[in-house]
C-alpha cells in the first residue's frame, strides 16, 4: 500500500466491484419481476460468465500486443457506458428481460475483457518481492466488495429501484477510469513490430504448453476448482432445503466465506514463513474438502457459519497461492495471454463443475453431492501433487538479450520461413550424461519461445559431436525468439557451455527455406 498507484488503482477498483456486486442483485432482482421463471433468472448469471468463456483467450492476446493502459482504459468506458444505457433505460421504465440480459452480457464481455489485462498490471505496480502481497490485497479487495456490495444494493432498491443501481453501477467505474488516465506507463521497448492477434493466441497456447512453472498453476487450478464450485453452487439450495432457511441465512453464510477470506489474508504471509506454496495449497485444500464434507452433516447455523469461514480461509489461501504461481511463470511479453488460460480453467471449471455437482445433487441429493465432491478434492490434491509450484518464484524472466543478431548477407523479409536454425557442439565425452538432461530442459525452452519442430543429433564418426536444431514459421518470429531468452535461460545455457570442450561456444547457423525452382 506504499505505492502510491497500486493504492489508487486498489481502492478504485474496490469502489467499481462494489458496483458490479450491486448490479448483479439488481439484475437478478429485476428479471424476478420481469420474467418471474428459473430460466430466466439463472440466464442473468450465465449472461455475466459466458463471456469470460469466450473472449479471455483473445483478450489476454490483445493485453500483450497493445498498450494495456490504454486497453484498460477501453474497457472501462465501455463497461461504464452500457451500464449507464441500463440505468437510464430502467428509469424511463423501457427495459424488458431481453434488453437486461443483452445489457449484463455486454457487461460481462467487458469485464471478460478486462481481466487478463488488468491481472497482468500487478508486476508494473508493485516489485516482484511483494507480488503475492499485492494478488493477496486484491483478492481481500473482492471479498469486501462482495461484502459491501449486494447489501447496500438491497438498501438502495428498497428505497429507489433497480435503475439508480445501475446509474450507480455507472458511476463507479470513473475512479478506476481517473487513475489509469493518470498512469503514466512506460512505452513497450522492441523494435520489432506488435505479433498479429491469431499468431498471439497461438503463441499463447504454446507457451502454456511447454512451460512447466505454468502446466503445474493449470494443473492444480482444475483439479481444485471444479471441485470447490460444488458448495458455490448447491449452498443456496441447502440453506432452502435442509436448513429451512430464508435469503437472510444464507447472505450471512456468504458473509462468512468473505469474512473467513479477509481475516485469513493477513495471516498467509506468516503460514508462508514455515509452509511452501506446495503444502499450503494441498493443507487449504484438504480444509476445504473438510467444509464441503461438513455441509453433508451439519444443521446447525452457527456450526455452519464457523466451517464457512474456515472455507472462506482455505478458498484465498488456495486462489492467491495459484495466482501467485501463474504470475511467477510468466515473462512480460505473454503475461496476460498466459493469465487469460488460468482464468479460462478457473471459470471454466467453476462453471463446469457447478453443472456436475447440480446434476448429481438432483440424481443423489445435495448431502451426497458433497460427499462426493469433497472426496474428489482430496483425490484432485493428490494427483496435481508432482506438479509442483515451489521452485519457480525466483525464476528471472527479464529479457537478456545476450543472443548476437543472426549473420546474414542479406536481410530476410520478416514473413520469409520457415526458419532453420542449427548449434554444433563439441561436448566433453565425461559430461555427456549432463549435457542431455540440459538439452532437455533447452528444448522445452526452445519450443516455449517460438519453434515448432525440434531435434538433437550425434555424429556417428565422432560421439562427442552433437548438431542441435530447431524451426521457427518465419524469420521476425525469429528475431522475437532473441528477444524472449530469459536471464533464467542464460543461465541453462551457461551451465549447458561448461560440459562442451575448453567450455567453447557452439557453432550456430541461419538458413530459410529456398525458393523452389520452376520447371521450364
């Protein structure tokens, strides 16, 4: 909270999910009234998910690729201005069920539309030493809002209808929108040209796929959340069904998951002083199999009102220890293309779990659902075990760029490809077994930053001579190979150079494929 941007972004961005908090209860309310079916109701909720679904993966490409204040700034008033179509809409009393749910999926392709971007910001606020901090601090922020928001919603529908909680919805975004005009954000430094949408999502993709850091935070990220959505999703049927209850029963239920949330988020740098990311993930987990377990059995309010809190501890213990994890494993230039597919599983398996879990409650019932649910965590925990997060954290992800440029005669065109290129070793025969195991790890770094294909021959002749290559589609992609190599990835190489004879470097050669000859 020292840095004086990471504590007005904060605090304004507190203020406008206080505001998204406050039109997700007029927007349900109001369907209530205006097309009184489950449907239609629960269609408000799938309206504000969907688009995370859909578009995470091409906004977290386009957070990459083009200046994310500026972007950032774009969603904001894009969001701020249909939620002022909506409130004035509902005042002149013209809002029918179709025109709210066009209104929230507008919203939510917004806020779709935002999140990876505005997860990707968190490293330019605050240092790298106080990141988890800082995912912590936000994630105490949702919970608060989320305490704040639907209960003066409610005070203010009471008095003055659903339509001044969406003008205030509208209102809210102006802080958020009056820092970010105030940031004065570094120019992104490359002389290259900006990637094309469609080559950045698949470089995405690739990333994902080759990074381990990352594969173990997506890992750990399914296995627990499509778990965990069982009591998001069946809670307000069993405080109906089972503890008779009414919305009081369970919004102070709720109210103790956000709590348990708050007060656990002062503690978790201390629990980190003696636990790794490993066992705090795996410990939270187990706790909150335990509280989904507990649902199965317990009638008693307050006896529930104490596991939810529990829960609620065990929930940011687990989300800001992954979000930590996914940020550690990604360098700047596809931080929000990588953080866009953590929100994807995320929301997905939220979603998708929910569907699970509310299909087997009708089949089985709700108190089985749980049971079940609970014992998959405990099984989801053991399987996303070897995948582990600790070890990553200190991963230097700033460019080196220590590669020389390529030799060429002639400048390639940048769409020319593909790439060829080849690395001639001469290794220290006492070392070979050492060499491989880092050609392994070379490999994924290779593939990671760009090559499609990959291979490592030995000279029959002589065994000590090893020819490394790879391709890449085109030679700029290429050129922003040299410029993705990591500090971290200098030092594989280094280490790599110290098992080649008199530790000399390896032979490198550029070649493009050649022009096929017509035939006369």
């Amino acid at each position: 909270m020292r840095h004086v941007l990471f504590r007005a972004l904060w605090m304004a961005t507190v203020v406008s999910n206080i505001g998204t908090w406050m039109h997700d209860v007029g927007a349900g309310w109001l369907m209530t009234s205006l097309a009184p079916s489950p449907l239609m109701v629960a269609l408000v909720q799938s309206a504000t998910a969907l688009p995370v679904l859909l578009l995470a993966l091409p906004a977290g490409a386009l957070a990459d690729i083009i200046d994310r204040r500026r972007y950032l700034i774009g969603t904001q008033l894009w969001m701020a201005t249909a939620a002022a179509l909506l409130g004035a809409s509902t005042l002149a009393s013209m809002t029918t069920a179709w025109s709210l749910l066009a209104f929230t999926f507008a919203l939510g392709c917004g806020a779709a539309m935002t999140m990876p971007a505005w997860s990707a910001i968190a490293p330019e606020l605050v240092p790298r030493s106080q990141l988890r901090a800082a995912i912590t601090l936000n994630g105490l922020g949702i919970n608060l809002s989320r305490a704040i928001g639907p209960a003066l919603a409610g005070l203010i529908i009471a008095s003055s209808g659903t339509g001044t909680v969406f003008v205030l919805n509208a209102v809210s975004f102006i802080g958020v929108l009056a820092v970010l005009m105030h940031w004065r954000r570094p120019p992104r430094k490359s002389a290259l040209p900006a990637e094309h949408f469609f080559t950045a999502m698949r470089a995405g993709l690739r990333y994902a796929r080759h990074s381990s850091a990352l594969r173990a935070a997506l890992v750990h990220s399914g296995a627990f959340f499509i778990c965990a959505s069982a009591s998001w999703a069946l809670l307000p049927l069993f405080v109906r069904q089972f503890l008779q209850a009414g919305p009081a029963v369970y919004g102070s239920l709720l109210a103790c998951i956000g709590a348990g949330a708050v007060a656990s988020a002062f503690f978790l740098p201390r629990w980190l002083s003696y636990l790794s990311s490993d066992w705090l993930v795996a410990l939270a987990t187990l706790v909150y199999a335990a509280s989904m377990l507990a649902l199965a059995y317990l009638r008693d309010v307050y006896l529930l009102a104490a596991v939810m809190g529990l829960s609620g501890a065990a929930w940011i213990s687990v989300v800001s220890s992954l979000q930590v994890a996914a940020q550690a494993a990604l360098p700047e230039w596809v931080r929000a293309r990588g953080l866009s597919i953590f929100m994807v599983i995320f929301m997905g398996g939220m979603a998708g779990g929910g569907l699970i879990w509310g299909h087997l409650a009708e089949k089985s019932g709700i108190p089985f659902a749980f049971k079940v649910a609970a014992g998959a965590a405990v099984v989801g925990a053991s399987v996303s075990w070897p995948f582990r997060l600790r070890g990553h954290e200190n991963t230097d992800f700033t460019p080196s760029m220590h590669w020389p440029a390529p030799l060429v005669d002639k400048e390639p065109e940048p769409d020319q490809g593909p790439v060829l290129v080849t690395l001639e070793y001469r290794v220290d025969t006492s070392k070979t077994a050492e060499f491989l195991r880092l050609m392994r790890v070379l490999k994924r770094i290779r593939k990671r930053d760009g090559a499609f294909y990959w291979g490592l021959f030995q000279d029959t002749a002589d065994s000590s001579r090893f020819v490394e290559h790879f391709m890449l589609e085109s030679w700029l992609e290429h050129l922003r190979q040299h410029e993705r190599v990591t500090v971290a990835d200098r030092e594989v190489q280094e280490r790599l150079k110290q098992c080649l004879e008199d530790h000399r470097d390896p032979i490198v050669s550029h070649y493009v494929e050649a022009p096929l000859l017509r035939r006369v």
